[in-house]
C-alpha cells in the first residue's frame, strides 16, 4: 500500500534533459550553478540549525530557521511542484532525520482533499517522494485531514490546538506496529499539527515517532 507516487526514473530522465537547456541556479539566489542546489556564495549564508525537541511519546526535529533567507524556498515548495526547492529541502529533510535514527517509512502531513486539488499537489507528499528517492526511506500517505481548517499562522497557540482538533485521521487498514516512523511537513511552528497527528497514531504500536519540519521559526519560542 504505497500511495506516495513513483515518478523516479521519469523524473531523474526530465531533470537531465532539462539542466542541457536550463542549467540548474541556486534555490537561494537563482544563480546558474554547475551541479547541486545552491551557489558559493550562499552556501556560506546557508547554517542548518538543527533542534531535536523530545515530547512525551516523540520528538520534533527542525532543520533550518524560518527566517527571510530561507522563507522563499519554502514559498517556492508551496508554488512549484516539480522546483528543486523541493528537492533541497527534501535532501536537507533526510539528512537531518538520519542523524537522529533510522526509520521504515515516512508519512506526509495531509491536507484538505480541496485544498490539494486547488494546489493541484501536497508539497509534503513532494517531499517525501524525494527522501524516499535520496535515502530509499519508503513513503505511504496513511493519514489523512478530515476537514478543511483556518490557516495555522492566523492563529495563536489556543486557538491552533482548537483549530486543528480532531482534523485527522488514519486511513482504514494502516499498519503501524513495530515501524520507526518519520512524519513529514515543511514548516513547524508551534508544533501543534505534530501534537493532534501523535493523538492519532501513538495507539498503533509504532516503535518510535519522530516528526520532522524543514523550517521553524525561532522567533515563536
Ligand atoms: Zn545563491
């Protein structure tokens, strides 16, 4: 029951084709590079900032500061299906995640079915394909979002937590017992989308629960 897409080998074949017309340029700057995401200069801008939060039952990771350097990668993620911004914080994602632990698989925070279809994709599913791709990390979409909600950053932590209650849900026939499982979103703010998806599943018999988040404003401690 692997949902996540398989769009590899296509995939790898269009990006080939496609950096002999287009040369690839920085996710940050948009500089035309040689090979990888990000140019010389901002490589130097660019600090991961790893923060491993260790909540009763699992633990949050963040990888990077959601400040103005990094921000409009995210943007781009959000915009741009098949942008390399994915790809990157997909790379950064992985690399981050298994410095901390092993996993059997990786689940997508879901959206809204109308909002997916308004997007027209789910940057988390995005992301999970390309770890899966990168770091050979399975990917099933066994959660899902049950109904359409405000948007989080509108909100403060009450009304997030109020927000969001209740809002997912794991499909029918999920197996989680005895998985080390990696949950995966791009932004994480408050936390609060971790916490309502650990209600769902702590009961299934996971072996361990990480949950893991590009960017994270530090700002919002
Ligand atoms: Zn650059």
């Amino acid at each position: 029951m692997e949902k996540c897409g398989n769009k590899s080998l296509l995939k790898r074949i269009l990006n080939s084709v496609a950096d002999m017309f287009f040369p690839p340029r920085c996710v940050f700057c948009g500089e035309v590079i040689l090979n990888g995401y990000i140019c010389e200069n901002c490589t130097d801008k660019y600090i991961p900032h790893i923060i491993v939060r260790e909540k009763e039952g699992y633990r949050i990771i963040t990888v990077a500061d959601y400040d103005d350097f990094i921000s409009p990668v995210v943007y781009s993620a959000k915009r741009n299906r098949d942008g390399r911004a994915i790809d990157f914080m997909a790379t950064e994602i992985g690399k981050a995640a298994l410095l901390h632990g092993e996993y059997d698989l990786t689940i997508p925070v879901p959206m809204y079915k109308g909002d997916k279809s308004k997007r027209g994709y789910n940057q988390t599913e995005k992301l999970c394909q390309t770890i899966r791709e990168e770091y050979g990390i399975p990917c099933y979409d066994f959660l899902i979002k049950t109904r359409k909600t405000a948007q989080q950053k509108t909100l403060g932590k009450k009304g997030r937590e109020e927000n969001l209650k209740g809002s997912y849900a794991l499909k029918k026939n999920t197996s989680l017992k005895g998985k080390s499982i990696l949950i995966v979103d791009d932004v994480s703010t408050t936390g609060t989308t971790f916490k309502e998806i650990y209600k769902i599943i702590k009961n299934e018999g996971a072996k361990s629960i990480t949950c893991i988040a590009f960017a994270h404003p530090t700002h919002k401690d």
